[in-house]
C-alpha cells in the first residue's frame, strides 16, 4: 500500500521499549482528543480518547497525557511490538454549534524493530 | 458489528472528469463525515452529514457535495475534477455528530488524477 508517513517526524524504537508519541494542539477551545493510529494503505484506527476534564487515560498498553496549560497531547505506548508501527495521528474535536470536527495534527511515524 | 466501508478502493480520473465516492457507515451510527488526506499529511474535514442534511462544512468549494441516504450510507461528489483533488478520501461515521463519541474510519478511497 501506498505510503501516508512521507517527510514525517519519525520515531525509531525496539521491540519492547515503551514508546512516547507527542503533540501540540492549537485550540484552547478544544474540549475532545482523539489519538489514531494509521497503517499503509489503511484508514486511521481509534486507539485512545480522552476529554478535557481529564489529564491521564489509559487502556491496553497505551496512556493519554493531557496538559492543557501547555497544549500538549502525549501518547505512551507500553512494551512497543513491531504490530504497532504506523503513523500515529493525534486529533483534537472542535464542537461547532451543532457539529463537531477533528482537526489532525501532523502526524509522527513509529518504527519499530525486532 | 459491521465497519465504515467505502468504495471503489482506488479510482483514477482525468482533469474536468466528476466523480462520485461510496461509503457505508458503520452499524448503529447515524453521522457521516468526510476527509480529504494528501500524502505524507493529516485527514482534513471536508463535511458532515446528519439525518440526510450536510451538517457542517470545512474549507472546500462548492464543487464538492455530497448526499446521505435514510439508511445513514453517503455520497461524495466531487465535479470539475482538478489534479491537487488528487488523495486519499476517508469516510467517517458517528453518533450525535460526533460531539461526544470518536470518528471510526473507513479505509477510504485512493482517487487519482491526471
């Protein structure tokens, strides 16, 4: 499949470290953030959400660290496995009046090897 | 649970041509949305669809449109087809208009243009 990580920030693991995936969002506003996770050739999969109320989340293998004083989305991914190189997309919800909307940050492609 | 399925995977137009993308959203969800994603970059909003209405709109001229049918499946057009048009088109289903629950994506559909 085609490639969708061209010209991107790139983080280069091995299997088993944890991974740290960071991001700024621009919006104070912003209430929602959504992390993705995009292989080649493939629509980008929900992993972790979090809101603004909140400033940890986790699930399996993975947290969400929220610091709205700074803008600022991390995503932590425990015991990295070779599955789990993608382009990661962090996405912050903007509610409209009456619709909302994921504004996608850049994205950063996680490398991992065996 | 059946997943967000577009169709055709992968198209190749000529300028000027118009072109008609299909997307079938995920069971129970009653949102469409729409994103454009050029390569190497993140998914861009194009618009929303809620009870067979558009909802909400991003920054794209009016040759691009769009249709939801009573059973929450949709339609993109896009007319006067231009070569940076060229991209990943994904489609995303929802409830509520996504105001408080995340975008599930399809694996979109690889237009290309010449």
């Amino acid at each position: 499949g085609e490639s969708v990580g061209l010209h991107l920030p790139t983080l280069s693991v091995q299997e088993g470290d944890n991974s740290i995936i960071n991001c700024a969002y621009s919006n104070s506003a912003s209430d929602y953030f959504i992390w993705y996770k995009q292989e080649s050739g493939k629509g980008p999969q929900f992993i972790i959400d979090i809101r603004s109320n909140m400033d940890k989340r986790q699930g399996q293998r993975v947290t969400v660290l929220l610091n709205k004083t700074v803008k600022h989305l991390s995503l932590q991914i425990a015991a990295t496995q070779p599955g789990d190189s993608a382009v990661y997309f962090c996405a912050e919800n903007r509610g409209n009046s009456g619709y909302s909307t994921l504004t996608f940050g850049k994205g950063t492609m996680l490398l991992v090897s065996p | 649970e059946t997943g967000v399925t577009q169709s055709p995977t992968h198209l190749i137009k000529t300028r000027g041509q118009q072109v008609t993308l299909r997307c079938s959203s995920q069971s129970g969800h009653n949102t469409v949305s729409w994103y454009q994603q050029a390569l190497g970059q993140g998914p861009q909003f194009i618009f929303q669809y809620y009870r067979e209405e558009e909802n909400g709109r991003g920054n794209f001229p009016p040759r691009f449109s769009g249709l939801q049918f009573p059973n929450y499946s949709s339609e993109l057009n896009v007319n006067a087809l231009e070569l940076d048009d060229s991209a990943l088109y994904l489609c995303a289903s929802s409830n509520d208009r996504g105001q408080n629950s995340p975008l599930h994506f399809g694996n979109g559909t690889r237009l290309t243009v010449t």
